[in-house]
C-alpha cells in the first residue's frame, strides 16, 4: 500500500512508452510521437518526484525514531 500511486504512475509510464512505440510502428505524424513521448517523461519525472519524496520520508522519520530515547 505504501507505493500504491508510484506503482500506479510507472503503469501509466509503461503506457505512454508503448503507446509512442505504436505511433512509430504505425507511422503516425511525428508531431503525435513527439507529444506522446513528452507525457511520458513528464509523467516519468512525477514518478521519480513520487519516489525520492517517499525515501525522503522514510529517512526523515527513521532519524526521528532513533532520537526518541527508549
């Protein structure tokens, strides 16, 4: 449950990746391909935002669990 949306988002990733390798194998106007391939690696930045600010979390509450004397 923990890295629901970033499982989520790579999906739609690996969609727009596929969809824009149909558009090249389809032969639709490069101006589709190009658009198609800028949501993906926007959304794939998303994803990566996603990830380093779960890590960052996880850090940040690990370091707060070792400061609380038991």
């Amino acid at each position: 449950p923990a890295f629901f949306w970033e499982d989520v988002v790579s999906f739609a990733v690996i969609a727009l990746h596929t969809l824009y390798l149909w558009a090249l194998y389809d032969g639709w106007s490069s101006t589709y391909q190009m658009w198609i391939a800028l949501a993906a690696y926007i959304i794939y930045v998303i994803n990566a935002a996603q990830f380093v600010w779960k890590l960052r979390m996880a850090r940040l509450q690990g370091a707060a669990a070792e400061e609380v004397p038991a």
